[in-house]
C-alpha cells in the first residue's frame, strides 16, 4: 500500500500556554481532527498541519509535537500570516461563502486589507505544499481536508505529479451564485487550485453538484478555455461506533450525567451541543423554543431545553456579538417563563466533551437546526449515544438529513413555527413510534463508520493511481 499523508488545517495535537508560559497540552478540537486522529493513531500516516497559536508554535520549536504511531510535521508559518489566512480568508469569507452566512446588505467587503489576507492565504497554501513536498514519498496518496487549503491542489499538481492527491471539503460547497459574490479572479484561482487535486470529495450528492455547478458557470471557470472540474464522489463521514459507546460508558460521563440528572430532574430533555457558531442557528433554536412554551402551555414546567455550547473563533467579532446574543435570549426567555423550581433553559458554555456525551445520552428529543451544515457528526453521535429512545429533529439544510431523514423529523431551520411544532411532535410521540425511529436511527448510522468513510478516500487514490492522473 502506498504511504498516506493526511494534511489539514487543525492537527492532532494542540497545546496552550500555562500560568509561566510553557506550553501544555489543550487536547484537539471536535470534528474531523478526532475522527482522523481515531482512524490513524498507530498507522505510521504522516499528518501535515498548521501550528494554530503561540503555545503550537512553542510546542513545534521544542519536539513537542510527538506522538507513537504517526509521523506528525507542522508548518513552518508566522503568526500574521496564519492570523489572517485563517481569521480573514477561511473562516470570515470561505467559512460564510460555503455556508452562506453573508449578510450581504453590508458584508463581504472586499477592499486592499482584505488582498492583502488573500495574499496571505495563498502563502499558507504555498508552505504547505511546500511540506508535502518535502515530506511524501514517491507515489504516495495525499488527503487534504476542507477550505483553509483550496490552492494546494494546482500547487502539488505542478511540484509532485507523482503524488495522488484527494481534496475532502467537511462544508457544503458554495454553489455558483454565492461563489460569484467572492473577487473573480479570487474565484477563479480558488476553482483552478481545486481542479488541480486528482479528485474531490464531499458528504453529500447535493454539495458535490454544487461544486461541479461552478465549473459549469462562464463567469466562474472563464469560457475561452474554460476550467474543467476534476473527478468528484461523495462519501459521508460516520463515527466509529465503538468510541462512543465506550464514551458514553466512561466513568467520567456517569458523573457527568448524575450533575445532569440532578438539574433536568423528572422533566423531558430537549438537548443540543455545538460550538457557538454562526451556522449552528442556536438563536432560531431559541426562538422555536419560546415559542413552543408560548403556544403549547402544557410543556410549561415539564420541559427543559439543555443548550451545551462551547465558544469558538473567538477572533472573529462576529462570533463574540453571537455568544453575547444566546446569552442575551436565553436570559430573555428564562426571565419570561421561569418558575420557582424550574429554569426553562439551562446554557453552559464550558468545552466539556464528557458532559456533551452524557446530555447525548439522556435526550428525549435531540434538536440538530443549522442554516448549512456539511454533514452534523452531532446527530450521528447522539443516535449511538443515547438511551432514551430519543428522537432526533434536523435541518434539512445539514447533510446528515440525506441519510437521517427516514428515522428523524426534518424541519425548515428559519421557519421557526415549524420547528417549535416539530419539537411538540417530538416530544407528544409515543413510546412505540420513539423506539421505532431510535432502533432506525441507529441502524443507519452504525452501518457507515469512520474507517467505511477513509476507505472510501483511499479508494478513490487507488482509482487514480490506476488511472495515471
Ligand atoms: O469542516 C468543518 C470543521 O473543520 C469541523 O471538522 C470542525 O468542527 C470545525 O470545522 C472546526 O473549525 P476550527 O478548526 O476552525 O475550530
């Protein structure tokens, strides 16, 4: 088998610094980090990722940056230009382009600061080609992941032909029309640096053709020699079952769970765990939720709507104005609704991985509602978790519907009526209609793992070593 070299933004490892500035270890974040981190602990892979702060940096400088069983390399990159890669171009443009998060009255503006993080951008995408370069034996299968890293297709396609190269986006794609609100030469580089990868991968049908849509649009892939679209597939992301089930069994999440008993008590649960983001739609969550106690007054006093939200990018002042904005609500609501014993929604906001599991547990009702969601590893994870027969309301907007939707109720995510009425059905159904779907839900989810997920990624390598490309 050929030697693999994952590349991605985030690594496996991360550290911070601790009260005499030495870097201590942070653990990593949630979502493909972990899932890859999982998948190939042990397997000699090589992982290319970016140093993300000062106590990375630190740790990089002084061989901290270890681990048995992987072959860990980070790049080279100073803090301005890794600031204004990842704050300015992935995640405040691209993030909001795949996402459609624009609030486009006002912003995207794309002036002279903004082409001087583009300009940033591409010199992030050029020192990571340059590490793959360096690092990646002859032949072997590259798997780069999501949007911080869209020019380095056309880069190694030039550098290392030899190399076979598969991009996987964990966001939807754009789509032509909201591609077309970023510069077009911006555009069009970004799309001539995707062709360049031998495939391109996605969770879902509809986020593959939308890629490919773009390709097909003149103004984006230009019409006197027009882009071509590189070969595309689509292979949803799963959990590895058995991780959360040995989560949900640690002794850590049972006392987790008994902190959580004790403030749910013999009400219903309503659960949802996200990052304070944009795309999560916490607000509109919110919003449902008044607005069920307003037009149902018989969950008053007998629901509880547990929101686990811990905080992200917190260099983007969007995100802060957004925690500000749940706190704020949620504060509203509770004010209006609250009782001597009951407080109708409880927020945390603490990074609590095993408190997360232990409210994916205990849910009656799991609310999923994001804008825009690549796939949403939160509903899969909760099918395997819980051991309520608990029923799981989605947006129709997350990829995870595509799979989900025959065991799970879908909603509109901005029609906010709908999904108060979508949470009274949840939450009224029976208990044999709930066992049904949870048996369901669980059956699809523990069919397509992790390692179906990766085998799939190398597959598509394999086809193209195969085909010479
Ligand atoms: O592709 C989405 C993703 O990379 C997820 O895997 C993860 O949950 C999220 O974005 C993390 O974003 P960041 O690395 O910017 O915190």
């Amino acid at each position: 088998m050929a030697d693999v070299v994952v590349v991605s933004n985030r690594g496996p490892l991360s550290f911070r610094l601790d009260a005499s500035g030495r870097p201590e270890p942070a653990g990593s974040g949630g979502g493909l980090a972990a899932s890859f981190h999982r998948l190939l602990a042990g397997t000699g892979a090589t992982w290319v990722f970016a140093p993300m702060g000062e106590a990375d940096r630190l740790a990089a400088a002084e061989g901290l940056m270890l681990e048995d069983g992987l072959r860990l390399v980070t790049v080279p990159l100073d803090a301005d230009t890794y600031r204004m890669a990842y704050d300015v171009v992935s995640n405040a443009s691209l993030w909001y382009c795949h996402h459609h998060l624009f609030d486009l009255p006002r912003r995207p503006r794309f002036d002279r600061h903004w082409r001087e993080a583009w300009d940033a951008y591409r010199r992030l995408n050029r020192a990571f080609a340059d590490a793959v370069a360096g690092a990646a034996a002859e032949g072997s299968v590259v798997l780069v992941q999501d949007y911080h890293l869209s020019l380095t297709g056309r880069m190694l396609a030039e550098a290392r032909p030899d190399l076979a190269t598969v991009h996987f986006s964990h966001t939807p794609f754009a789509g032509p029309d909201m591609l077309r609100v970023l510069p077009s030469d911006v555009a069009g580089e970004l799309l001539a640096g995707m062709a360049g990868f031998g495939c391109c991968g996605f969770h879902t049908r509809r986020w593959e053709a939308a890629f490919r849509d773009c390709y097909a649009d003149p103004e984006l892939a230009g019409s006197a020699r027009p882009l071509v679209a590189p070969p595309t597939f689509h292979s949803p992301l799963g959990p590895d079952p058995e991780a959360v089930l040995e989560e949900a069994a640690a002794a850590e999440c049972d006392s987790a769970a008994e902190g959580l008993s004790a403030s749910i008590g013999d009400r219903l649960a309503i659960v949802r765990v996200d990052r304070i983001e944009l795309s999560k739609n916490i607000l509109r969550g919110l919003h449902a939720f008044d607005e069920l106690l307003e037009r149902r007054p018989r969950w008053r006093g007998r629901v509880v709507l547990v929101a686990l939200a811990y905080p992200s990018r917190e260099g983007l002042a969007d995100y802060l104005a957004y925690r500000s904005e749940v706190e704020h609500t949620v504060s509203r609501i509770n004010e209006r609704w609250a009782t001597g014993d009951w407080t109708p929604i409880l927020l945390d906001l603490a990074d609590d991985r095993a408190r997360s599991v232990a409210a994916l547990r205990h849910y009656d009702v799991l609310l999923v509602n994001p804008v825009r969601d690549g796939l949403n590893l939160v509903a899969k994870e909760g099918a395997l978790a819980n051991r309520n027969d608990g029923v799981l309301v989605i947006s129709r907007e997350a990829g995870a519907w595509a799979e989900l939707h025959p065991a799970a109720l879908g909603v509109n995510p901005f029609d906010v009526t709908a999904t108060a009425d979508a949470l009274d059905a949840a939450l009224a159904m029976d208990a044999a209609e709930r066992a049904r779907r949870a048996g369901e839900l669980r059956r699809l989810v523990a069919g397509r793992t992790a390692a179906d997920w990766l085998a799939d990624l190398l597959g598509a390598a394999d086809r193209l070593s195969l085909a010479g490309r």
